[in-house]
C-alpha cells in the first residue's frame, strides 16, 4: 500500500485518509475518492489530500478483518460484519472462554497491522458478550500477512471458542465440630447453592456429619445414590495435609487425591480428588464466603466440562491474587495504590476505663510490673505491633493514667460514662476508629504479658474474605484477649450495652471467627486482683 500526500487531480481510485469538509458536506476517511469527488475537492480549492493507493495484493480492512476473524472463531462464538477494520466476536452460550494463548501471541507477533485481543482466557462470559475484536490498523494490508495470520487461527482447531456450562448435580458434604453453630452450615449451603445455580447447575445434596473419615464417607456414598455430577466436602477444619480428614474421607469411599493446593488467594487450601471419573472437591474455608475465590475458577471450569488436574490448577497463579480490599473515593494515582494487595490496617483499642473493684483501692493499671505501670507495659507491647494508631480509653482516674504513659504514641479517647459497665468503654474507643480502618483489636489494659507478636499473629491470620473476620487468640485451647475485629461488626459493638464486652457477638458470628493459637499463655492471664498481681511477681523472680 502507498501512503503520503497526492495531488487531488490524480486522487481518482484512492482511499482518503483524512475527513475533508466541503461547502456542500464533505468526504469521510476511508472514502474511495471517484472521478466527481475529485473534481468537487478542485472546485473548493483543495489541491492536495492525504490518501493511500492499494497494491495488487493488498487486502481492504474489512475484508482482511473478516478472514482473521473466521480463522480465529470456534464453537458457541458468533462474528459481527466488520467495520472500519474492526470485527467483533461474540458469545452464543453462557460459558468459559476456552483460548490458546500461544497461538494467539504468534498471531499478533505477525505483524504490526493486524491485532486481535480477547477476554482472559477461563474468564465466564454471558450470551452475546463480547469475548474478541479483530482490528487490521492500516486501510490494508498484504494478502500474505493476511494469510499467514489465517493459517494460525486454524491450527488445530479453534484458536478461541466458548465452552457452555452444562446443567450439573452437586451435592455437599459439611462435617461438622462439637459447639458450632447450624447457621455456618447452612449459610455455606445456602451460598453453594447460589453458585452452582448461577452456572445452571443444580444442588441436589446437603449432607452434614461428624469430622471424621467413615463418616464422610458414608455422605458421599448418599450423594452418590442422589445421582451427583460433582462431590464437594467443606470440612469443620480446613485441609492440612492430604492425609487430613477429608482427604481420607475421599480415599476410603473408593475415591483418590488427585492435587492438593492452587496458587490461588484466596483458595490455596483446595484439594481436587476423583471417584471414579467424577470429581470431588474438598473446598477450602473461603468457599463458605461469596466473594470470589479460588473455587469459584474449578467449579465454573468442571461446569463446562473442562479439564481440571494438577497441570491446570498450577498454571492458575498469573491473576491467581484474589485478596478484596476495600477502597474509599481517592483521586486517581491514590486509588491505585489503594487497591494494590496490602496489609489490613488495624487499630488498636486499648481499655483502661475501668474502677478496678476487684483489685481494692488501688487502680491496678498503674499498679506495677516490670518497673512501670501495669497500663504503661501493655502500651508499650501495643506500639511494638503493627496496629495503627493507638487509641487508649480512659475513665476512672483518668489524669493519672494519662501521666503513667508520658509522651507515648497514644491517642486519648474519655468514656464520661465508665462507671456503667464495659460496653461503654468498648464503644467509645470503636467509635473513635479511623475511617479508611478495616478493623480493631480490642486489648485489655490489665493484660501485661500480651506482646507486639501476639497481636501481629492476629493480623496476619485476619482476612474477611476467607471467613476470618474476628480473630481470637487461644492457649491450650482456651480463647482469651485480644481480640481482633473486622469493620462490619462495628454497627453490632455499637449496640452492645452494659458492664459486658462482645463475647455475645462471637457466638452469633461463629461462622466468621478464627482461632490463632498462641506460643504462650499471655493472652490468657488478666491481672484484676491482689493475688493476681503477686503470683505475677513471683512467677518473674523464679
């Protein structure tokens, strides 16, 4: 193709590159230019245009957009008539977008005049989504590029196609721990049932037992009398190891582990299994959450009856970041950075409002440990962790406990109305929480062995998304403090009322509460009377 500048009277045949405007209208780019237009460009006084001259193997945009375009579409994908160079492709079925990415980078590595760009491959699209355009930039190009780009889109099949989602029976097998609550199961059925029916599939089991492998076994071989497609156990705990309990489960139905992990977050903890061709999928813990996951990319793919091994799972990693982060209007390079994958910012409450009846006359947060006041020891801990900011809650004796921490990175935040019970205080600090703040732990002001690492090892296990929104830590067994919370409880501390803290709430949100095990029984020792504060001191001197 020749391209440049011509004389208009010999512009007759050529495409015109440029709008021209006329006093009687005008000509558009891409306009082959006849015989009467050349003499109107003349008779308005135009003597030169921009416009291109095809060679004898060149091929018009359109045209060239249309061959690519039905080289490179496979089965459940329409094409739209091109214009300007550009041909669209379209989905004719609900479904995964199935897509040879190395064929389609040899494609585009052809030449610079010819483009062809997709939806992600494994994206879920709806009917008459658009799921490709091909774009050919110049007015043509050679018929050999042409060519040569068309030979690729029919390697082997289809360069993209659709594969629809067939209607599958799913049944779910939930084991279940001794104290927890039935509203986490069904909650996790609930949602399941909302997956498998956004991708026409149907939950034809909801099967709950013990956390023991005969018994998950025994479930799966009642789904399996339900005529199920695909298996799914979410266990009471989350899959460790592929001797775990579900995992075993599987096996001693007659099933075999097939992988076990995805490079997916959420979703690492997947175990992907096979009972006899069908396949069983122990899920992990986010998948009792609707936010999108690593289970939500195996359950559309086995949906659409596509392959899901080991080999697919592994290359699930480009794109594999899930983490939902919560963001706030922001101009626009603040934003950017906003929504990039961070740590949770947590602030830290500190409770140190109270009257102390327990402990006599005196204010046992300033009685002392270690050489400073009890209160002081618990801020210094509080400030070596990485919640931020401090906000202290102050009350009874309020002066003097603001004198025990000096120049301390402390915001102060008075509860008037202390005497009532601890609520008040709780909500107090609550309230004074940072807006762009995704939670709060909660720690005590006579908790003096409580350290900046146990309040980190909270921060790192807290992810709403994954169900684990209100973090405890445990030693032995036995919850203590403190606690960690997620922002969408705030509204619930705010009604709590009374001398008694959220232990109520922990129970009503089980299914979002998190375990940490600690190395040491710090987050389970409050000092609050005389024997208390001695035994301390005598621990410490032996």
């Amino acid at each position: 193709m020749k391209f440049g500048r011509i004389p208009a009277r010999e512009a007759a045949g050529a495409l015109l590159a440029h709008s021209v405007k006329l006093p009687t209208g005008g000509f558009k780019k891409g306009r082959e230019l006849s015989g009467d237009d050349v003499a109107k460009l003349l008779d308005a006084g135009i003597e030169t245009v921009v416009a291109a001259r095809l060679e004898p193997d060149d091929v018009l945009e359109d045209e060239a957009a249309t061959v690519v375009a039905e080289a490179v579409c496979g089965d459940n994908v329409s094409m739209t008539a091109a214009f300007t160079g550009r041909a669209n492709l379209v989905a004719e079925a609900a479904g995964v977008v199935v897509l040879d990415r190395d064929r389609l980078d040899r494609l585009n590595l052809v030449d610079e005049s010819v483009t062809v760009g997709t939806l992600p491959a494994y994206g879920v699209v709806a009917p008459k989504q658009m799921v490709a355009t091909i774009k050919i930039i110049p007015f043509a190009v050679p018929r050999a590029t042409v060519d040569t780009c068309a030979a690729i889109g029919r390697e082997a099949g289809a360069l993209l196609r659709v594969a629809p989602f067939r209607p599958k029976r799913v049944a779910l097998v939930q084991t279940v721990l001794p104290g927890m609550k039935h509203r986490i199961f069904d909650k996790t059925a609930e949602i399941t049932r909302a997956r498998v029916e956004a991708l026409g599939g149907a939950l034809v089991a909801d099967l709950r037992c013990g956390h023991d492998e005969g018994e998950v076994a025994d479930r799966l071989a009642e789904a399996r009398v339900a005529k199920a497609e695909i298996f799914l156990v979410a266990g009471a705990s989350a899959i460790v190891d592929r001797r775990d309990v579900v995992p075993a489960g599987i096996e001693r139905a007659g099933g075999r582990v097939v992988h076990f992990g995805m490079p997916v977050d959420p979703g690492n903890l997947i175990l992907m299994g096979d009972w006899d061709g069908a396949p069983v999928v122990g899920l992990p813990g986010c998948a009792r959450s609707p936010k999108l996951n690593g289970f939500d990319w195996v359950l559309q793919r086995l949906s659409a009856d596509l392959p899901v091994g080991p080999r697919e799972i592994m290359l699930m990693g480009p794109g594999g970041l899930l983490t939902d982060v919560p963001t706030r209007p922001l101009p626009r390079a603040e934003a950017i950075a906003e929504d990039a994958p961070r740590e949770p910012r947590i602030t830290a409450v500190i409770l140190a409002a109270g009257l102390s009846r327990r402990m006599g006359a005196q204010n046992k947060l300033l009685a002392e440990v270690d050489g400073m006041p009890m209160l002081a020891r618990v801020v210094d801990s509080v400030v070596a962790s990485k919640a931020k900011p401090i906000l202290v809650v102050t009350g009874h004796e309020a002066e003097a406990v603001r004198a025990a921490l000096g120049d301390r990175p402390v915001t102060f935040v008075h509860n008037p109305a202390f005497a009532e019970g601890l609520a008040g205080s709780v909500k107090a600090g609550i309230d004074a929480v940072p807006p762009n703040a995704d939670g709060a732990v909660v720690c005590l002001g006579d908790m003096p062995q409580v350290t900046g690492r146990h309040i980190d090892r909270l921060i790192a296990a807290f992810n709403p998304v994954e169900g684990r929104a209100i973090c405890i830590p445990t030693w032995q067994g036995r919850q203590g403090n403190p606690v960690l919370w997620a922002r969408r409880f705030f509204d619930e501390i705010m009604a709590l009322s009374g001398d008694r803290g959220a232990k109520a709430l922990i129970e009503e949100h089980g299914d979002q509460v998190a375990e940490v095990a600690m190395p040491d029984a710090g987050v389970a020792l409050d000092i609050d009377t005389p024997e208390a504060l001695a035994s301390l001191a005598r621990a410490k001197e032996t």
